[in-house]
C-alpha cells in the first residue's frame, strides 16, 4: 500500500516531509495540490485532515495532518524502511530529536516564518496592498533573533547537528524553514558563525534531493528579484 | 531512580506535566523554582537543559526541556507506569495525540498564550509601563478566534476530547492554557458550546488534581482581581 501524500510546494512543511521520505523506503506517492485553489476546504480533504493543513497523508483508511506527527507516524509503522538517524529508536536520542519537534513550531519555524509573512506574504497575497506595520516588523525581527539565536548557542553550541550526532528530521524541517528567508535575500545566518556552516552542512548532505524539491521556491525567488 | 521536575506554578506546561505525572505511577520529584529569580540561567540548569525554559527533567544522567517531548520520553520509558490513554501505544491512537501536540504550539498555546501576554503579562511583568497597542491586541484576538475556531469545529466536531475516545495528554495540555485566561475574566469558551463542554469535561475528571496544581494560578487570579 501506497502512502497519499498532499503537498504544496510553497510550503516550508510540505518540503521537508518530501525530503525526509526521498531519504527512506517508505511507499509514498506525491499528490501536489496549490492552497490558494481551495482544494485543502473540499470535503474530500476536510475528512482527511479536518484541520485544512499541508502536508496531510492518506493511508488506507486513516488520514492526519502536521508534519512532525506525520513524519513520527511514519517512521514508527514502517521502522525497517528508514535508516535510523533520520529518528532514532534509542529512547534518549529519539528524545533529542522530539526536543528539538517540539521547539521548532514557535523557534525556527516562528522566528523565521514570522518575518516571511510579514516581508513577503503579506504583500505578495495581497497584490501589494497590505504591508506589515513598523511595530510589526519590530515584533518580528526580535522574535527572530531571540529564536536564531538559540539555535546558535544552544542547539549548535557543542553540535554539527541539532539533535544527535548525525542528521536527522530536525536539521531538515529547520533549514526548510530557513529556505524562505532567502525569496528577499534575507540571511538568517548572518553574523552566527555555526548556523552559517550547519546550513551548508544540511543542504549538502541532502542534495541532490534538497534542490529537487526547492525548485518551486528557486523559481518564486528569481521572479521576486525581479 | 526518581525523576526531577523542574517547575515554574505560574507556567502553563508545567501545571500541564505535572497533572500527567500525577496521574500515573511515574516515580518523581518536583523542585520548585521562580523564573523570575533566574535559576533558569544558572549554569547547573543551563546543561540540564540549554534552551532555559521550564519544565525541565534530569533523570539521572539525562536532563531534557520541552513538555510535550518530556512527556513522550517518560511515557515511553515507563510505559508499564502510564494508563495507556493517556498517550496511547497503538500506532493510530498515538498518531491522533502526536497530531494535536503539534498543532498545540501555535494553535491553542498560541492562541491563548498571545493575548494572555498581551493583556495581562506585558502589564504585570513591567509594572502597568507597558501596554499592547490596539494593533497588536487586534492580531492577538483574531489568532485566538482562528485557533479556538479550530478546537471547536476539527478537533471537537464529533468527540468528547481532543485526540481519541478517552482523556488523553492532549486535552490536560489544551486546557491548562485556556486556564490562564480566565485571569482576568477572559472566556474563551463563550459563543462556543463544544469547548465550554469539554472544558468542564476535562477539569471534572482531572480534579482534586486539577485545582491542587493550579492554586498558584487561583491565587494570582483572585490578588488580580483587586
């Protein structure tokens, strides 16, 4: 049986699932779907994941959304078919990983998809006519350095990885949210010697998957230069 | 070996594990301590747990932060110590609870926990200083209707809890924050039947524990009042 899985590949989520299941044996087919066409509100969808979110997958019978329960649900039914320090089974080291799931929704993904939203979605998916406040953009940059640098000095203090000594689902669903900032040629990295190299790390590691799937942003990001 | 809890009363999360822990046979200890007395900085605590927040467990050699990954880690390890609803072992089960954690953070924490900071906290914490503009209580209120939407018309659309046919750690983590609300009189149940249902629901089978794990909030709420 062959895992469904729902993507846009706008989104940050959507990408690092792809490139976790590129990296396994797990059966999965990719159904790419596009938010702004509404498919994620049809009933179809709905019954799948009631939460109207990407990524979502179908198996069988039973259908979730969000990503990080995704990927553990997963890795746990078809433990044989993923090498193990995408998410180690040692319950200490699995922990490391779940530590770093847990911070990632309001760390990472809040720190760098905060001032995505405000720089370019808001006035991308408004035709140019909503910009963020100044306040706003103040709220956002400091929300993303108090998260960067978390990263720097905490994770990445004594580490090559965020959770562990080998790559694993955290450093993916980090550097995928970090791919957004660079559509305004924003560097998250700047100025933090060890994300700089951690972020080189990953995407080498992962490519040539990790370009694979970035090339819908690759794309937005040479139209938005332009 | 006993576990050592550190908590923080006035943190959501940590009423939150501490209610988990006391439902099960989980051999532990709780150290107390006020975050703002800056423990959480100290180098002992530092290598427990490098991103300093609360809770954070050191069980022997292993010291780890983040509730929901806590709680995944000591359910696991003492899996024979925990009524299995409360994170259930089946696949789909867990699956469905994994599913709500993840939404949690940006969805009910950060629902509720926005306006809680800005309406109450941001005040408290600088001494009625600092207050949030009309524009940023303006987003606070929409996210929180945004979230509890969520709660209300997925998650509970057709269940008595949130993740499951049974209590789960879901629901103790759900309503612990909407807790923090009620401080100054904040519903976040009103105009929603479902929520108002399970909230009830909820504390009627988490108490005494329940009440016993909040006093410090009812104390709070009630020297808020005057």
């Amino acid at each position: 049986m062959v895992v469904k899985v729902y993507v846009d590949w706008r989104s940050q989520p959507c990408r690092s699932l792809i490139i976790f299941l590129k990296n396994t044996k797990i059966p999965f087919e990719i159904e790419t779907i596009t938010l702004k066409d509404g498919i994620h509100k049809k009933p179809e969808f709905v019954k799948m994941n009631p939460l109207c979110t990407v990524p979502a997958i179908q198996d069988g019978d039973f259908g979730m959304g969000e990503t990080v329960a995704i990927i553990r649900y997963l890795a746990t039914k078809y433990a044989d078919l993923v090498p193990d320090h995408w998410y180690p089974k040692d319950l200490e080291k699995r922990a490391r990983v779940d530590e770093y799931m847990a911070f990632h929704h309001t760390g990472t993904r809040g720190g760098c998809g905060g001032i995505f939203f405000s720089e370019i979605a808001m006035p991308f998916l408004s035709g140019g006519k909503q910009h963020a406040s100044e306040e706003r953009l103040k709220t956002d940059t400091e929300n993303l350095t108090k998260q960067l640098d978390k990263l720097e000095n905490a994770f990445l203090q004594d580490n090559d990885w965020l959770a562990g000594d080998d790559i694993s689902v955290a450093d993916v669903l980090a550097v995928s949210e970090m791919m957004q900032n660079t559509i305004n040629g924003r560097d998250v990295t700047e100025g933090r010697p060890k994300l700089k190299a951690f972020v080189d790390r990953v995407t080498n590691r992962l490519n040539p998957i990790f370009d694979e799937v970035h090339a819908v942003l690759f794309e937005f990001r040479a139209n938005y230069k332009k």
